[in-house]
C-alpha cells in the first residue's frame, strides 16, 4: 500500500504524463463557464466594443515612409542632422555614426473624404481613410526590438508580466465556449523578420487560463488537435475522465490553483477538437471573399481572425514580421506593404459587411517607429529604431475615423503634440472595453498590479 507522499507523487506523475495527451474532459459545465468567466465587477461599464483584433507590423515600420509626411525631410534630404536634436537621445545601431537625413522613399497622397495624408504603398488601407484614425505622436520607453514588444504588449520593459490579451480576457472573459478567449496568429515577409516569443502572449502572473493560444501557420492549427491514431472520441473520454478524476484528487491535496486551469482545458480542448477544424476549413467562403482578402499567409490570417470575431474571441493578436528596414528600405518597404495592404482594407470591411465592425477595436501599428537619419550608404539606406514618435492607427467601434491626432515635430523626430505613451493606448483600450484601467488590478507579491502600472490616461478626443 503507498503511503501519503507516494501517492501525491503518484498523483503528480500522473496527471502531468497523461496531461499530453489529454484533449477532452468529462467534467461538470461549471468547470468550463469559469473558465470563460472574467472577474467580477467587470466590465465598468457599457464599452463601445467587445473584442480587439491587433494587427502587429513586428520590426517597427516607417512613420517617415508610411503615414507620416515631412517636407523638411525632403527639402534637406543628405543633410546632416541637427546635433541640437539628436544629442544625448537614446539611439540604436547609429549610435556614434555620422548622422544625415532621409527623405521619404515612396510618394504620399490624400485619401477618402477626410483626406489622410497616407503613403501611395498603402492603396487599400487608404480606402479605409474615413474609416481610421491615425495616431501619430506615440512614444515608446524601449528602444530594442524584444524589450519593445515586451513594453508594448504589457507595460513593463522586464519579461513575465501579463500581456494585454491576457488583462483582457481575465477582466471580460471569453464569449466563444468552444474556442480560447485569445488567439495569437503569425505571418511573414519583406523584410528581416525579427523573432518573437510566447512570451509576448504570456499570462505572466495571472493563472495561466489567460494566456495567449498561438495557432500554427501550417499543418494543424492547433497541436494535437486530432485524436491519435487507434484512439476514438469514446476511447479518449475515458482516458480523460480518470486524468480528471486524478486532478480532482490531486487538487484536493495541495490546493493549487493551476490545477484547476488545467481542468478547465482540457475541457476547452475537447471543443476545440470539434470547432478548430470547422473555423480554419475556408471552402465553404464565396470566392469574391477570398479573391478580397487575397493570397498569403497575413491574408489567411485576416480572414481567420473575421472568424474567430465571429465566435467570440475576446483577442486576437496578428503578428506580421518583417519590418526591420534598416537597409535597402527603397527597395524593401513595398515588398512589406505588399503582404498586408489587401488583407489589413479585406478584414476591415468584411467586419463592416457582417456587423462587427462597430463592436470590435482594430489596433495597426509596430513596436516603435524608424528615424528621420539614414543608416548606411545612400543607395542602400535604411532607417534605425526609434521610440521618440511614432505612428499607429485605430478604427472600429467608439473611435472617430477619418481623422488624425498627435503631431511629431517638422523632421518626425520627436513628437510635439497630444503625445500618447503606450500606457496611455492601454488605458484608451480598455476604456473602449467598458473596463477601468485603474480597477483592473491583480494582486501579486504583495502589490497590486495592472496592465497602466500606475500611469495612463484615456485619450478622448479619439473617441467618438
């Protein structure tokens, strides 16, 4: 007979060996609503929308080519740059080097009614014009890549905080019961792909329910998505009603939270066997709406992330490397407008055509923008990091489109006007969620914890 420590290592080995091949749970549906369920009290109040779908251009794209004109830029193009401007500023890979400026590579024009002042690389979201507003006096604190997308997805500079997807879905929850509440999504091409990691989707501190649920770009979308071969639905249930059974057990002796996170998805993988395959099947999609969104891995993604709008998904996170001009950006900046352009205007109205553009916030942007000074010679030039302004844009419900806000100063240095840190887009976010930014904490070593640290402002006058 075990004694008490040998069963609980029993128990232990256990849960967490047949844990890897569990894809479904015979538990009560309680188990499942709490794990969908956000936290009480939430939202504040009535939001203006209830998902956020974030179309993330990894790398840092060029304001200075994209949405940001600068005459001054092109009247002293190979010009040095003003030392009064440049010193003591925190920059990248230039740091030390001969500094000249760099006039914008690609044509500007107007577009829409509004007439936004957008780049001629970008045609199809230049038909959204009406539609967005362009945000062009953000900042950011981290001037490197990884630490970058770390501050812009949770607000701090140091890894193992919660990203925003994960504030979200512990704030509101999820309303798709059969599909995780946030859903990352991956795409590449134009330029160096910088890496990124599960980190930037990680839950950090909150119970790991809340984490981001990254789906492969090929093969099935999800790991294990399928039954194992030999092995059917009934099999598999029984199999997964005695890991439940040993879950149960097992919480009963430590107490441990996360056991019951565990629990809870593995009943939300069951679903997920069954919802999965049906969401990434596109045949039953008219051919217009594919001939809309167009070809490409982004464009799938685009069209995906419509679907799991869709179904309820309370986040969805798009991932688009390869921004990272600091050479040939001539050259190379059609080729990364080219990967997104078409799907980013496709999604756009095809969340308008089906009703939900008005109660979901699209968020386009990058982790930092690229400087006014050329990096390397003049017939590869290309543009460093830079944190001191920057460009992103918004649109969907509760945000006034076709017009712009924030201004950088004549050269796109630094930005001089309605200056909006990254904290401050939080806080505007999850305004448009109905939630508090200043209320939705979470209590960890001893100090209370949220996605705005203790700064952020709700910018309203992009609100509508």
């Amino acid at each position: 007979m075990m004694n008490k420590d040998t069963r609980r290592a029993f128990l232990g080995r256990a849960s967490f060996g047949l844990g890897s091949l569990a894809l479904s749970s015979l538990l009560q549906p309680e188990t499942a609503r709490a794990a969908g369920a956000g936290v009480s009290g939430f939202p504040n109040f009535d939001g203006k929308v209830k998902r956020v779908i974030f179309l993330c251009m990894a790398g840092g794209p060029s304001h200075l080519e994209l949405f940001d004109y600068k005459q001054t830029l092109v009247d002293r193009d190979g010009q040095p740059m003003p030392e009064s401007v440049t010193k003591g500023q925190q920059i990248a890979q230039l740091q030390g080097k001969e500094l000249k400026m760099l006039a914008p590579q690609h044509p500007f024009q107007k577009y829409g009614k509004s007439g936004q002042h957008m780049s001629s690389l970008l045609p199809h979201i230049g038909e959204l014009a009406d539609d967005i507003c362009i945000v062009r006096s953000m900042v950011t604190e981290q001037i490197n890549h990884d630490t970058a997308h770390t501050f812009m997805n949770t607000g701090f500079r140091v890894a193992g905080r919660p990203s925003m997807g994960s504030w979200v879905l512990y704030g509101l929850g999820s309303e798709s019961q059969n599909l995780p509440g946030f859903v990352v999504l991956t795409s590449e091409g134009g330029a160096q792909g910088q890496p990124i990691a599960a980190r930037q989707w990680s839950s950090g501190f909150l119970p790991s329910v809340y984490q981001g649920v990254k789906f492969n770009s090929g093969g099935d979308p999800v790991n294990y998505v399928r039954n194992p071969a030999g092995v059917d639905r009934k099999m598999q249930g029984q199999l997964i009603d005695a890991v439940g059974k040993l879950n149960r057990l097992q919480g009963e002796l430590i107490d441990d939270p996360e056991i019951d996170t565990r629990i809870a998805q593995y009943e939300l993988a069951f679903r997920m066997q069954m919802a999965v395959p049906e969401l990434t099947d596109f045949s039953n999609e008219p051919a217009e709406v594919l001939e809309m969104y167009g070809e490409g891995q982004f464009a799938k993604n685009c069209l995906l992330a419509r679907r799991l709008a869709e179904k309820g998904v309370r986040f969805i996170h798009l991932y688009h490397r390869g921004w990272d001009h600091h050479g040939s950006i001539h050259k190379d900046i059609p080729k990364s407008c080219s990967y997104v352009d078409q799907a980013t205007a496709a999604l756009v109205k095809d969340l308008k055509r089906r009703g939900l553009f008005e109660d979901t916030l699209i968020v386009w942007g990058g982790e930092f923008g690229r400087t006014p000074m050329s990096q390397g010679d003049r017939a590869t030039a290309g543009r460093d990091h830079h944190i001191k302004g920057f460009s992103m844009w918004l649109s969907g419900g509760g945000i006034q489109g076709g017009t712009s806000y924030g201004a950088t100063d004549e050269l796109g240095y630094n930005a001089v006007e309605d200056i909006v840190p990254v904290h401050d887009f939080h806080a505007t976010m999850l305004h448009l969620l109905g939630v508090d930014h200043k209320k939705l904490t979470y209590r960890f070593q001893g100090r209370d914890f949220r996605l705005t640290d203790v700064h952020g402002n709700v910018v309203t006058k992009i609100l509508a």
